[in-house]
C-alpha cells in the first residue's frame, strides 16, 4: 500500500517497528557503548525510545477501536 491509503493505526505501526529494528541495532554492547556508533550517549536510540513511548501515548485508553 502506498502512503496516502494507509490508515493512522498502520502509520503508527509502521513507526514502532522501524523503532524497534533502530533499537536492536543500536544496543549497546558489552562495554556501554552503541554497536553501530561506538559512543556512551547513543542519540539514535534515544530518539527511537521516544518514538516508542509517543505511539504509546497515543493508544486509546481503553484498547484499539474496532468499527462494527
């Protein structure tokens, strides 16, 4: 499907999971730093985190809407 089709749930979706794949490749290894960076502070990962806490904020309270 191509952007302008797509509904706000598959839009927010989308985000999270680019969030996630960010995240997995950006974890920090075994000494504290970015794998893919190499520093203490990883900005990617810290934007994907907020990413993910966004579309958490943007759930309905009471689960998703379900038209019936």
């Amino acid at each position: 499907m191509t952007a302008p089709h797509l509904s706000l749930a598959q839009i927010r979706n989308r985000l999270v999971l680019t969030a996630r794949a960010v995240l997995r490749a950006h974890r920090s290894g075994p000494d504290g730093h970015c794998q893919v960076c190499r520093v203490a502070g990883c900005r990617v990962s810290a934007a994907a985190r907020d990413v993910l806490a966004a579309a958490a904020d943007c759930l309905p309270p009471h689960g998703p809407y379900h038209p019936g």
